[in-house]
C-alpha cells in the first residue's frame, strides 16, 4: 500500500515535468532546505529556493522532455522511501538512459519528493 | 549523535574506496537484493553481487583515488539516513568533481550503505 502510494508519487513528478508544470513539481517537493536536486551532468543543487529555481528555468526551455521510466524498485523504511529507476528520455533527447534515485517521505499522511539525482549513463563505460 | 554515526559510516566507505579493501567494503553494505550502486557514468547495479563484483573490478586497477569531501550534508529520518555531497577527484583523475548520494539503513544498531549514485559534474552545464 505505501509503495503503490510512492509510486504514485512518483509518477506525479513526471508528469509535472512532462507538462512543464511548476506549480504540480512545488506541490510535490518538500519546499525545505534539505531538498537537494542533481540534474543529469549539474552540481547539486540544495534547497528548494535553488530546486525550484532550477525546474522554473528548465520549464522555460522549448524542449518537450518525455519519459519512458524502466528497472523501477521502490523500498519503504518508515517514513521515508527510495526509488531506483531509469528515465528513457524519448522525442528530440531520444536515445539517452538517465540513472536515477528520487528519495520521498512522508509527513502528513503525503509523500513529498526530498531528493531527486539524475545521471546520464554512457554507454562505453557499462 | 546519529549524524555522527552516519558520517563515520560515510567515512569508511571513502578509507575502503581509497584502500580497496574490498573486505571493508563488503563489511559497509547492506549485502541484499535492494543494494544499487551508480558508479560515475555508469548503468545502476542492484544487488550486492553486482555491486560487491563491480567494486572488484574497480579495485583491481592501478589507478589510487583519493577523495576530498565538501559539500557534505547528513539528514536522518529513522532508521534512515541520507548523505548528500561532493567527491572531488585528487590524483591521477585530478580536478573532477561528482556529485553523489548516499543511503544508509540502520540495523542492530549500525549503520550500513545501501545505495550510492555518483556523476560527475559536467562544468559547461552548472
């Protein structure tokens, strides 16, 4: 049950992207000073006035950024869960397999994104 | 005072990485199905056979890195805890910087790993 509920969660953040849409990606974020965001080849980014910040520039790009999302593993320890996976970033970005760890907890009976790391994978190294 | 346990345990995954002494290592995970590990640039590993194996691989080659830790911020949430931070490259891969993530769970008391995602910090982007 709590991992269908950080699933959804998850998927929430997608989405957000997906539609460029800044005030879903803020509703979802924990807006804290622990909220920590690496965007894929960035230096981490710490604190939701600079994580959002950095959404509110990308969401400015007329890039439309679709994920198809693979190998996804969710755990849950409490109030606080992780979540392995692989963005496929499909259309004009088509091609490139971003490694990616989204940690989310829980207060209030919601799950609120608190950390987000995105790396490229290249290929000659795997 | 958990803080302090977390970053001794955070600590010692950097003196085993220096060292490769991959007995050490082994000794700081969480050698279970739910371990991932997302070397700099590479595909995510799941699974402590893939990532003790890939830690092998690693210590077998001459190249000696040394890490020097800024940016280190710890957040525990039970018997969770988080260590964002900087691994700045010194050595042979002199003037790298990855930015990383870093889970640890708690269990009998102690504190062990069960992911690491790491990337490099691609300066033309930040």
């Amino acid at each position: 049950m709590h991992e269908a509920a950080v699933a959804d969660a998850n998927r929430r953040y997608y989405e957000a992207f997906e539609a460029a849409d800044l005030d879903a990606m803020s509703a979802l974020w924990e807006r804290s000073d622990r909220a920590v965001c690496t965007h894929p080849g960035w230096a981490t980014l710490r604190g939701w006035s600079q994580v959002g910040a950095s959404f509110f520039a990308l969401f400015q790009q007329p890039v439309h950024t679709q994920f198809l999302l693979t190998r996804q593993h969710t755990v849950v320890a409490g109030d606080v869960a992780w979540l392995s996976l692989d963005e496929n970033l499909l259309g004009e970005q088509g091609g490139v397999t971003v490694a990616t760890l989204n940690i989310f907890v829980r207060s209030s009976g919601a799950w609120a994104m608190v950390c987000h790391h995105a790396s490229p994978v290249h290929a000659s190294v795997c």
